[in-house]
C-alpha cells in the first residue's frame, strides 16, 4: 500500500528516483583494508540497502591525489584497482534498491606530510591547521593543474565501477581551503574575490563533468556560513549554492555549517550528546528556499520525528540519519512496518566518531553487530531448542543478554540487587548532558518486556537463589565495584569518582581527583565537584589527560570546566595520602623524577575502575558443567560453548562485562551479544 509518511515518498533527483527520503550521507568508518572498500566495508553499507535506505554515501572522504594521505583509513580513489571493489559494493547495494555515490576530497593541509609516501601537504596559504597540525607549502599552479587531473580521473574510476555519482567535500578540505578567507592568502585568479575563490572547485566540477557526461550526478558538500567572524558568511553561501546551480555542472547540494579546523569546532559542526538536535536545519532550509536546488542535510538528526519534520516542512529533499543508522540500520523498514518504537536509538555518544579519530575503527556504543556485519547479526535467529536462561545483573551487559537470550526464544529471569536497571550507565545519566545514555537501557528493557522476560529487583543473589530456579544456562553480569587502590597509602582516606557521580559523598570545597583510569568518571566528577563550587585539580601519571576521553567529547567537559578553573596535572601520581588535622595531605610522585610534591585539600577523589563483583561466580563455579570456561576460538567466530570440564553440573556459566574486567559500555554489550547469539 501507498504510504503518505513525507519520508517513504520518491524522489526524483535529474534521472535517478530514490525510494525515499532517508539517507546515511559520506562518512569513513575506516573499515578499508589496504585502502579498498572490501567485505567489510561493502557488508556495512549492503546491510542499510537491504533495510530500505534511499542513498548510500560512501566514504567520508576518499582520496583523489597522493599528497591527500587519509589520516584514517580512508578509501584510496587514485588507484584504479578500488574499481572492481566499488562496483562489487555498487552493484550489491543497486541489487537491494539503495542509490550509491561516493565523496571525493584532496584535504589539502588537513592531513600529515608523515603518512604513506612523505609528501610536503598543499594549500592555498602556509596556516597549518591546528587539529592535524602539518605546516603546508602554498600550492603552486602545477599543483592544482595536478589536483583537478586527479579528481577528474577519480571521478571517471567511480563511474566505471558503476555509482550513480559522487560528491565533492567542500568542508575544511582543499576545495574549501580556496573558499575560506581564512586559509586562501593566493593572489588572482585563484584568490580575492569570493568567485576567485570559488575558481579552484569550479574547474574541477568542469573537468569531471567532462570526463563523465550528462548523466553521472556531481553533487557539492559545502560550508554556505563558516559561523566565525572574517570567514565565509551565510550570504556568501547563498551566493555560492547560487554560482554552482547557475554553473549547470552541479545537481544536488548538501549544506553544512561551521568549521572544523579544531576539535571544538568540528563538534559544533557535529554535534554529540547533550547539545541541540538538527542545529542547522532552518539554515540548510534557507539555502533550499534561495537557491532551489536539490538540499541534503545531516547533522545530529537521531530521531525519526526530527526527520520526518525535515521533509514535511520542505526544509530538505534528503535527510541524513548517518549514526541513527550506525546505532540501527533498520530504521526505515521499521518505519515502513510501523515498528518505529523498535528503533534502537541513537545516543549521542559518538563512540563511532572519536574512535576513527584515534586511528581504529568506528564502532556504535551499543550496536556491536555495526561494522561487523561479517559476524556479528543484527537481526537474532530463533533457538533450535528453547532454555532457561538465568541473568544476574541489569546493567548494559546483563540487558543485553537478556534481550538476545528472549529473541532467541528462551525463558529469561533477570536478578537485580538494585531497584531498577542501569548500573553505571543509569549514573551516567544522571549527568543532564549525558542523559541520552539512559536510551541505552530504555531500549533493552522496552525489548525485554516486549518478550516477556522476568525481572526480580532488590534481589541479592546468591548461589542457592539461582540454582533453586534450575536454569540451563547461567550469565553472570554483576559488574564491578570502584577500585581506590591505586593509592600505595591511604586508600581509606579517599573517596570514588562513582561515589560523587552517584551523590553518596559530597564534593569537598578543595579537591584533588587522581586519575589513574583516564576515562569519564574523572571528568564526571570533576564537573559534580566544580558546579558545587569545589576548587579541583586533576592529576595523572600520563602524558595527557583523560586519554579515554577522545576529542569530541572531550569538548564539552573543557567547555564545562574551564570557566570554572579546574586545573589539570599530567605526569604525576597520587602515592599516599594522610590526615593533617581536619584536612588531607596527599603527596605526590612522578614516574620521569623521584621527587615528591604535597597538596593539603578537604577530598581526595579517586578513578582507577572497577574490581570485578564476582564472588557469586566463584560460588557457581565448581557446580557449573563447563566451570565457567569459555572457548575463545568459538566466541571470536560465533559458535556455541560446547567446553565441559564440571561433568556432573546441571547449568553453564559464564561471566561478560565488567564481571570479567572492567572495560566499556560496548564491550560488555558485544561480550553479551556474540555469547548470547549461539546459546
């Protein structure tokens, strides 16, 4: 039947219809492996085309020129053998229904002259970049000569390999270096006047259309307002989507606002959680109604509604959901089965993001089955023989395992000594700005009570409460308690980040935090203690604070905490902290020096994780049938525990999450998802 939803309607973009209005705009996960989209990363993308997305864009971006080395792994579009790669991942996806194109960048001075073959980076000034810090040299004229051959030529690569177009990146890479005031110092024709300026991006857009024809779409993601005194004005980017649509050489534009020349700006330009959802719609709206060209748009659209108002409003003709869809690729055909209340929610986390940032691979906090399509299921396969699965724990991991444990059709009762379910993350959120991690556990226990699992909260379990119930199948999800032993003496004296986060201990007036963990806790605590007036200093044995913590969402804690004069103190540790008078006197060490400094404060605060809480399962142990041994070989590849070493139990038992070693939100969860999955 004919749907009047405004996101399942068609769109006609020149020759291509598109099934609909959603799609997942360019992005690099980094799944590449030698620079080619392989299974991986074909699987991904292939995984969204057969639940119902519209476009695909793939890469975020893939590189034309040599002297564009990705600074994560990107797609490499200079080398002809990504040909049979991306019509291999084309042809896949065009088979499900989903349109396909790619982003094409050189990224100018945004990148490093160390990586791949040491080449000096380019620009239209010699301003270095902050966030990638290499110092360009002014590109010459056979340097752009060059640059558009090679985007010509990467151009007519993806029309070989059967794409229905590329977009170009006009955000913060070379095209929008020769844009910017900001980073264009270049004399006439190349410099000046904004259409000087624009000359560089105008010339390739003419060379590729050249190579390509009339019927492979060329589409522009560009910075129409840089959002920062002396830069590029939102007039200027309605002048611009004008100068392109006159051009003729354009058929789609895609709007982006602000810069991200810093961590700061780049989160301004990609919000995460806890700032405004879709902060820019109104503006990308403007650009639609001025220049009347096909607009695309994605900034922080989690939602389906925030979408759905996009289209209805005719603000946008394409609405990017790009991590909605990381957290769950099966948002539009759970909107076409009016399942929308099944849609795993997009938290804000940005794990994805602040992973590839740091060089691995982007992974969503609570979907781990996201770039591992290869082995890992988004949709759960019913169990051959029904169980009885008992679950101690309702934190991130025990939720888990007792949603995939359900879908797989098996009787599931859950334990929890706590009132409701959460664990850290409940805490977590009870950060106002961090309060979209609660999605996390909302969605499991909306699945859960959707297949009927049993929960008994305020329950302490004990090894005699879980066998009286029989079970088949045992997981212990207890977690962990705050470790304080990472102080050499003292450790009496001294609280837990988690006991501030939580509200069990109030913040002193003066505070020390010892972070020996370098995660949110520290930070979490920190804010608590600063909003409550406390004078705090965070001190660290690394060489940088919160290196856990990755760029972007370490921006809005320094936002928090700067004006608030909370000190950082990197290289030393907290080694002993003593009583002096109604106050403490901690002394401080260093691993480069064998000298010592003193600090007299009210509260010392301290994050080193968690201990595991695993004395249930010692107890359970020895009456299990596999003494709680897990075959890693068969965990890795997805293959059901068959280890039995306690002949005479009547249950197995194994441990995930922190009940093992503390660790992270997403690998308690995959610990649940890859056991749970084969049971």
């Amino acid at each position: 039947m004919a749907s009047n939803d405004p996101l399942l309607q068609p769109y006609r973009l020149k020759h291509l219809t598109l099934r609909n209005r959603i799609m997942t705009t360019s992005h690099e996960p980094a799944y590449p492996e030698d620079g080619m989209p392989k299974d991986r990363y074909r699987l991904y993308h292939l995984e969204r085309a057969k639940a119902g997305v519209a476009l695909t864009m793939t890469a975020g971006s893939a590189a034309v020129s040599k002297d564009s080395p990705p600074v994560f792994n990107n797609i490499l579009a200079y080398k002809d053998e990504v040909v049979p790669w991306m019509k291999r991942l084309a042809d896949d996806c065009h088979e499900a229904g989903a349109a396909v194109m790619i982003q094409l960048t050189h990224l100018g001075r945004r990148t490093r002259w160390d990586k791949s073959d040491w080449l000096p980076v380019v620009s239209p000034s010699s301003s270095r970049e902050p966030s990638h810090r290499a110092f360009p040299k002014v590109i010459e004229d056979w340097d752009i000569a060059r640059i558009i051959k090679d985007y010509a030529d990467a151009c007519e690569r993806m029309k070989e390999a059967g794409l229905d177009g590329v977009e170009f990146e006009c955000y913060g890479h070379l095209m929008d270096q020769f844009m910017s005031p900001f980073t264009n110092t270049l004399p006439a024709p190349y410099g000046g006047s904004l259409e000087n300026r624009m000359r560089f991006s105008m010339e390739i857009l003419a060379e590729c259309r050249k190579r390509v024809g009339p019927d492979f779409l060329l589409g522009m993601r560009y910075t129409a307002d840089e959002d920062d005194p002396g830069g590029i004005t939102e007039e200027e980017g309605v002048v611009m989507g004008k100068a392109f649509r006159d051009s003729g050489l354009v058929d789609f534009l895609n709007i982006i606002k602000g810069r991200i020349h810093t961590d700061p700006a780049m989160t301004d330009v990609i919000p995460i959680q806890g700032m405004r959802s879709a902060p820019f719609l109104d503006f990308a709206g403007r650009i639609r109604a001025e220049v009347g060209m096909p607009t695309f748009h994605a900034a922080r659209i989690p939602d389906v509604a925030t979408a759905r108002h996009a289209i209805a409003t005719g603000q946008l003709d394409m609405v990017g959901m790009t991590r909605a869809h990381m957290a769950d690729p099966h948002v539009v055909r759970k909107i076409m089965e009016g399942r929308e209340e099944d849609i795993r929610p997009c938290v804000g986390a940005t794990y994805c993001l602040d992973r590839i940032y740091q060089g691995a691979m982007a992974l969503c906090i609570h979907n781990p089955a996201t770039g591992r399509e290869e082995t890992m299921p988004h949709d759960i396969a019913p169990a051959d023989v029904k169980k009885k699965v008992m679950i101690v724990g309702a934190g991130p991991a025990g939720l888990e395992a007792a949603r995939v444990a359900a879908e797989r059709g098996h009787q599931v009762t859950v334990f929890e000594a706590a009132p409701q379910a959460g664990g850290q993350v409940r805490l977590t959120a009870e950060n106002p700005r961090r309060r979209e991690m609660i999605g996390i556990i909302d969605w499991r226990m909306a699945q859960c009570a959707a297949r009927d699992v049993e929960f008994r909260f305020n329950t302490w379990a004990e090894a005699a409460d879980v066998t009286a119930e029989k079970p088949d199948v045992v997981i212990v999800a207890t977690g962990g308690l705050p470790d304080t032993d990472a102080v050499a003496e003292g450790a009496d004296l001294v609280v837990s980040a988690w006991d501030i986060i939580a509200g069990d201990v109030k913040p002193g007036a003066n505070v020390l935090i010892w972070d020996d963990a370098g995660d949110h806790p520290a930070l979490m605590a920190a804010e608590t203690a600063a909003r409550a007036g406390a004078q705090v200093e965070v001190v660290t044995r690394d060489r940088s604070f919160s290196p856990e913590i990755m760029g972007m969402n370490l921006v809005p804690y320094m936002r928090s905490l700067q004006p608030k004069g909370v000190k950082f103190t990197v290289t030393w540790r907290v080694d002993k902290v003593v009583k002096d008078g109604n106050r403490l006197r901690a002394t401080i060490g260093s691993d480069y020096q064998p000298g010592t400094e003193e600090r007299i404060v009210d509260q010392v605060i301290v994050n080193h994780g968690t201990r595991p809480l695993d004395d249930l399962y010692f107890d359970l142990k020895p009456l299990s049938q596999n003494l709680g041994a897990v075959d890693h070989d068969a965990f890795i590849e997805g293959r059901p525990q068959t280890l039995n070493g306690g002949q005479e139990g009547s249950f197995r038992l194994y441990r995930i999450g922190d009940a093992v070693a503390a660790r992270n939100t997403h690998a308690a969860i995959y610990d649940a998802l890859r056991l749970m999955m084969v049971v």
